[in-house]
C-alpha cells in the first residue's frame, strides 16, 4: 500500500512538471517560432502566471473563498436532495417509473440558460448559485445512489425481514452501508462539477467571486490575472474532489478508494 500510495504522488509529479514545460515549450514557440505579436496575451510563460498569482493572492483567494463557500452549500442541498430522491424510487418501482424520466429532463436545460431565470425568481445572486450548484450535484448523486441501493441482493433482504427487521432497519443496517461506495462516486463527480456550476453564475452580474475576476480579465485584456484566476478555479475543483476522496477514505476506511471503481458515472 505504502509503494502505491508513493507511486501515485510521482506519477502526479510528473504529470505537473509535463504540464508546466509543455505551456512553457507552447509560450516560447508562439512568441518566437510563430511570431504572434498577441502570444503573451493568448498564452503567458507559466513563471509570469505564477508571480502574477504571488503578486494577487490575496484578492484571488478572497475571490474563490466566496464562489467555493457557495458551491459547498449547494453541494450539501444538492446532496440531500439527491440521496432521498434515491431512496423515495428505491422504495417503489411506480416512484421510479415517474420520477426518472424527470430527473433525466431536468439535466437537458443548460445551466447558463437556467441561472438567469433563477436568478430573476430569488433576485439574489448567493441564492442563485447556491441553486444552480444544488441543480447541478443532485443528478449524479440520485443515480448512483439509487444504483448502489439496487445492487443489494435480494436474498440479504430476505434475511433481515426474516427476523422481524423492519423497512427502516433493512436500509441502515444492510442498504445504506452498502450503497455508500456508489454515493461517493456520485459526489466525486459532483464537488467539481458545483464549483463550476457556481463560477459560471458568478459570470452572470455577481458583484464577487472568482468569476467575476475572470471577467474582469477579459475585458480589461489583463491575461496574467485571466490566467491567474482561471488555474485558482481549477485548485478549487480539484481541491473540491479531494475532500470528497478524503471523507471517503475516513466514512469507508476499507474500501479502494480509487476513482471510478464503484458506481455509476453521470
């Protein structure tokens, strides 16, 4: 286990150092080689995006703490909503029947096009994206969810009902232990997918928020800080992820908490 866990963190050191000589060997060539009189604009040296983030941090972090704090109440909502959404259609196939075809529906409206309207209901934009983060999360959780409730094998079932279990004591003693290997696959792939739903909103007219610095950016032509702030969203979905695998690893000590083992993907 200890070799494992050694090789995983060379193997994402090499993955960071390729990333940074790859976009520094693209910066040079578009400057030098192409001879783009925009190239510093279109793609900065990595080093100039770093100094410029050392220079900013302060405001940038500030930025993506709101947007983050956003998401991460979304996220919860979205979670809750998601898991008793799993577990009214685990109890009846009718449930199912009705409610899937919703759910499946709800995902075909694009989130740019739904934040505005949110927005013009609630008329606050810390409510918006809360909302769309919500919007966002409970699809994947719901499915896998309902996924891993599925799974259970009949005969376990059987078992507990056997001895006099009652509904409630069957799904925490037996359905939910069991399904929460597929939850956590759900909400790896939803921490993400909350941040950027409520970076995306912050683009909508929010007076805060790391969005909004990106916005900023491009209109006022500044690419170090557009840059700057485009890798601090990326920090914030990756770091979004590992607190979910972190959360896994302390809820399920025994699982494999590799990516993508258990469950099913959205």
């Amino acid at each position: 286990m200890a070799i494992a866990k050694k090789e995983q963190r060379v193997v994402a050191i090499v993955w960071v150092i390729g990333i940074i000589v790859v976009w520094e060997l693209a910066a040079f060539l578009l400057k030098y080689v192409v001879h783009d009189p925009m190239a510093a604009t279109k793609l900065p040296y990595p080093h100039a995006v770093a100094m410029t983030f050392l220079e900013n941090w302060k405001m940038l972090l500030e930025a993506g703490a709101v947007t983050f704090s956003r998401a991460a109440l979304g996220f919860a909502l979205g979670t809750s909503v998601g898991i008793l959404l799993a577990v009214f259609m685990s109890l009846s196939k009718t449930m199912e029947r009705i409610a899937f075809p919703y759910l499946i529906v709800s995902q075909m409206i694009p989130v740019l096009g739904l934040a505005p309207i949110i927005f013009n209901i609630v008329r606050d934009m810390n409510v918006s994206r809360v909302v769309i983060a919500a919007y966002i999360t409970f699809f994947p959780v719901s499915v896998n969810m309902l996924s891993g409730l599925k799974s259970v094998e009949q005969d376990k079932k059987d078992l507990l009902f056997s001895i006099a279990a009652n509904k409630f004591k069957v799904y925490q003693k037996l359905m939910f232990p069991f399904a929460m290997s597929y939850l956590f696959t759900g909400l790896k792939i939803a921490a993400p997918m909350a941040v950027t739903a409520s970076i995306l909103v912050d683009m909508l007219g929010s007076k805060s928020g790391i969005g909004v610095k990106i916005l900023y950016a491009l209109y006022s032509n500044s690419s170090n800080i557009f840059w700057a702030s485009v890798l601090t969203s990326a920090f914030m979905g990756i770091i979004s992820f590992y607190i979910v695998v972190f959360a896994e690893r302390l809820c399920l000590p025994w699982q494999n908490t590799t990516p993508g083992k258990e469950g099913v993907r959205a």
